[in-house]
C-alpha cells in the first residue's frame, strides 16, 4: 500500500510544529502485529516473575528519564508541569502494582469437583496474544501505557496506536522499554489517524480504547463482528455533589482541582457540580475566592495551575456551551474568555451559576475548564440529577459525615465516587475504575484490570479410579453417585462443587 503523508505534530502553546510521524498504513499495522505475535509465546514463557522484572525495570527507566517524559508531554499537550509529572507518577505505581501482584493473581487455582475424590481440577489464566490499544491525546503517558502494563504482565503482546496529536511521548517511552530490556517485538508504537486506528482492530486478539464515545461504538462494532474482546473507556459528564455539612474552602479548591486539572480536559474531570441551598451562596463566594488566585500560563513549574487546552475544537465546545447556557439564563461569574495574550489555547477557568438540565453544559461532555453549579434543595435531588445522565464515568461527594458522604457515593450511577477528593480512583492503583452507561465497558486498575487480559482455562483430571469402558455418558455406577452426591451436599458442604 502506497505510504500516506507524515502527521505534522505542534505545539499547542506556540502552534509551532515540533516534528512529524508517520501515518502509517494497514500494511505497517500488519505487520507490526504479526511480529508482535511471533514474540507472543516466548513472552508468556518468559512466566510472570520474569515480565514482573523487566517491568520494574522499564519503570525505573522511565522515572530516571521523567524530565525528558515530562518535556516531552509538555510540548504535546501544553499541559502544566504538575499535570505532566501526576501522569508520572501514576504510571510508576501502576508498574509496581502489576510487578508485584501478576504472579500471585495469575497463580493456578484449585476449583472442587462433582467428585473430589476421584478428580481434580484447576483454572489456568491464559494471555489473549496480541493486545491493541488506541489512546487518546489528553493524558499521552498515561493512557497510552496503563492498561499496556496488564497485558504485558499478563503475557501478550501489545500494540499502542497513540493519538495522532501526541504520538512522541509515546514512541519515547517505548524506547525507553527497548533500553531496559524489553525485547522489541513484545512492544510497538504504530501512529497515524483514524484508519490506523481502524487497521488495528483489523488484526489484534484484543482491543482497548480510551476516547470517545462515538468513537467506542464504532470500535465495539467492528470487535464484535470479529467477535474479539475489548474494553472501552469512554466519555464523562462527572458530577459532584456538595452536601451542606462540608468545610467549605476544602470544597472548594477541590471543586477547582477537580474541574481544571488539565484544563478541564479529562475523562474524569468534574463537569457539573449540585450544593445544597443551604449552603449555596456561601460556597459560590469561597469558589470564586480561590478562583481569583489561580496562576494560568505556559510557564514551567509545579506553582502554575492551568495550562493550555491542546486543540481548536475544545476551545470552540467551551464558547459554543457559555454561549448556549447564558442564553438559557446562566450567568459567568468568572471567567469566560479566551487568553490570547498567553497563547491561542489558553481559556479562562470559567464559574457558571444559575444552571440547569436544559442547558449543554449540564448535558453534554465539556473537556475543557468550566465549573457549572447547580443549587438544589436536597442531597435526593442531587442524587437524581446527577444520575440524570447517558453517563457515568467517575463522581464525588463532599460531606464531614463520612458514613453519609459514602452512602450517597452508593447511590451515583458511575463507576466509581471519591468522597472529600476527586479523581483520586484512577490513581490507585489496586482500586478498578471505568464507566457504566455510555461512559464504557471493562475495568482498568486493580485485580480487574489485570484479569480482562487473561482467558480463563479449566482443566479438569480424572484419577480413573472409578473409570470403566463404556459407551454411556449415564452408566448406572455414574447414576447412583450423582443422586448421592445431590442427597448429601447441604449436609456435607466439602462435596458441594
């Protein structure tokens, strides 16, 4: 196949051009993973200790490296530094998570049989083979080699088509993996667009996207008529829900760490907040209080709050929501406006109050650095409008009550709820976080996580004790146990299979 035009890659802070990549075709994604696949079993053979240590050591590679990983992020995304070095330093605990506990997780497991006596059986987990992953420009490091991380430890293979936005980071992480002692085809970085994209899912085992919603639905399509697994995390429209029992400035500036990390642009971001009346005016004032201190800019270091949204089309969702709530009659207390004197994608983080389900903002996916606040009457009413939603993705709750902060984190339909914090699932690694409803399929973190790259495979022995040759599944020796063993199994539970 004739080879398409390089992918010219900008900065977003200057819109300058920092280099280009490949577009690469459906023949180099085919190829890439059929060399993937012929590293495939030596890899699994390898045995979980064995990956567990080259893991490790790729890990440490990578945070020797974490200034150039975090130049890198910057200058693609436009990210702060502080949003650069959390996809660090979560990365780092997901390695070490999975390096330590694949082993014991992948561990055979002994499962009773109808009749213990004469038979044994176990569960072995098997790798899929050659594990896909499409991953999106918000979070280059991170979502491009988190779920990367499981499958490899789980024994496949993997093959990372970056957003073709950012693919740089990715392709020097994987060099990284190649310094450290990964052998080359177990790992690849393919970029390009879309229908690189689409060739992935073509020709893999397994295949994971973190995008968008649209997105994920023509990917479960074209999985499905392969008739592969996959996981999908999708959008969000994440509430936060106030209670009126709270330490105001600690919900507030959480409400702000919430919605801004990134500029707003994350999956995970807190894209509608619910205070109750009691407490409404006073929280708006704190909100907008802590709002008027916060650093914007381009500039380097760990004191600088927002930086730069990474593409046009973001920005122009921002405009068009402002625009669509104002109309309905909300009203911007602070914020609200393009920063060009800083760059051409830098906004203002927005306040807007006087919202309500009618409007975009209080529907519809942002990714970008506006805070919504809606007033409502009671945490019931704050629960049903934060479960009024096609999503359900990640969410929090604010109360001094902690047993009534997590009875209300129960009641939210999403895959996971932060009480007195936000976004604080995602980096912990032993806890399993994805979406429900249109936010997503399958669980990254944890246990979970790992176990979605494995295939479960029982293997059942017969000792042959009580084996005789015969051509009758229900010979009359087979009959009487059985309707012994249904007679005697309440009674005595080690027989229960």
């Amino acid at each position: 196949m004739t080879a398409r035009p390089p992918l010219t890659i900008k900065n977003p802070i200057t819109g300058d051009a920092i280099g280009s990549a490949p577009n690469s075709t459906p023949d180099d994604v085919q190829a890439a993973v059929t060399r993937a696949r012929a590293a495939q079993p030596d890899w699994d053979a390898r045995g979980a200790q064995s990956r567990a240590r080259l893991l490790r050591l790729w890990g440490d590679a990578l945070w020797q490296h974490r200034a150039e990983v975090i130049e890198t992020i910057r200058r693609e995304t436009g990210k702060n530094e502080t949003g650069a070095f959390l996809e660090m330093i979560v990365l780092d605990n997901v390695i070490e998570y999975y390096a330590k506990h694949t082993p014991r997780l992948l561990r055979p497991q002994r499962r009773r049989t109808l009749f213990p006596v004469v038979q044994y059986a176990r569960v072995y987990y098997r790798p899929h083979g050659v594990t896909g992953f499409i991953t999106p420009w918000n979070y280059p490091y991170l979502n491009a080699l988190m779920d990367a991380v499981p499958a490899l430890a789980a024994g496949n293979t993997a093959v990372i088509k970056p957003s073709e936005i950012t693919p740089f980071t990715a392709q020097h992480a994987v060099s990284l993996a190649y310094r450290a002692g990964l052998p080359r085809d177990v790992l690849h970085v393919v970029t390009g667009d879309g229908a690189t994209g689409a060739a992935l899912v073509d020709e893999v085992d397994y295949i994971s996207l973190t995008g968008s919603t649209a997105t994920g639905r023509t990917v479960a399509a074209r999985a499905a008529e392969r008739l592969i697994p996959y996981s999908l995390e999708l959008g969000g429209k994440d509430p936060l829900i106030v209670l009126d029992d709270v330490d105001l400035d600690l919900a507030a500036t959480m409400t702000l760490q919430g919605a801004l990390e990134n500029a707003g642009q994350v999956c995970m971001s807190t894209e509608r907040v619910y205070v109750l009346d009691a407490i409404y005016d006073r929280f708006i004032d704190r909100l907008i209080h802590y709002a008027r201190q916060l650093i914007v800019g381009p500039q380097a270091g760990y004191d600088v709050h927002v930086g730069s949204m990474t593409n046009e089309r973001e920005v122009q969702r921002c405009e068009t929501q402002i625009a669509d709530a104002v109309g309905k009659g909300a009203h911007v207390v602070f914020g609200g406006q393009r920063h060009p004197d800083l760059g051409p994608l830098f906004f203002e983080p927005t306040i807007l109050v006087d919202v309500d389900h009618s409007m975009d903002v209080m529907r519809d996916e942002t990714f970008g650095p506006l805070i919504p606040v809606m007033r409502v009457r009671s945490a019931e009413e704050a629960i049903r409008l934060a479960n009024d939603s096609q999503y359900g993705l990640s969410s929090a709750v604010f109360s001094r009550d902690l047993k009534r902060g997590e009875a209300v984190a129960c009641r939210i339909q999403a895959g996971d709820t932060s009480v007195n914090r936000t976004q604080f699932v995602i980096g912990t690694p032993s806890l399993p976080s994805g979406g429900q409803k249109e936010s997503g399929i399958g669980r990254r973190g944890g246990p979970e996580g790992l176990m979605r790259f494995v295939t479960p495979k029982a293997v059942l022995v017969d000792r042959m004790w009580i084996s005789r040759p015969t051509l009758t599944l229900l010979d009359p020796l087979l009959y009487r146990l059985l309707i012994i063993q249904r007679a005697l199994r309440r009674w005595l539970p080690f027989i229960t299979p």
